[in-house]
C-alpha cells in the first residue's frame, strides 16, 4: 500500500498493485484496475517512485 494525498488535503492509501495508470494533466491523476480514477496532491514522478518501493520491499529476501 502506498499513501497518496487528495486534492483536499485528506491521506489515504492505495493498492500499489492496482494501479493500472498514472497521468499528469496537469493534476496528478492515479487510474485504478477497477476504472475508479483519483485526482492526487503528489507528483506523477512522486507515486511512480512510492510504487517502485512498495514493490521493492515486497520483493525483498526475508533473511535481510
């Protein structure tokens, strides 16, 4: 899970793994698997980069 900020200022957290797409127009827009898009404070570059360490530390060997 990764926490995101909405356009109001509440935080809430989403699936990383089901985020099927991230675009700027110019808000951040996050697109859910499920169709449900959300309008975000963070950066496209700021979500891809939490994505990529939610996946990290799931992937990560267990013995570290």
């Amino acid at each position: 899970m990764i926490q995101l900020t909405r356009l109001n200022g509440q935080n809430f957290v989403v699936n990383a793994e089901k985020i099927r797409m991230v675009e700027s127009t110019p808000d951040t827009v996050v697109c859910c698997e499920t169709g449900e898009r959300l309008m975000v404070k963070e950066t496209l570059h700021e979500v891809v980069q939490r994505a990529i360490e939610y996946g990290r530390l799931l992937r990560r060997p267990l013995t570290e």
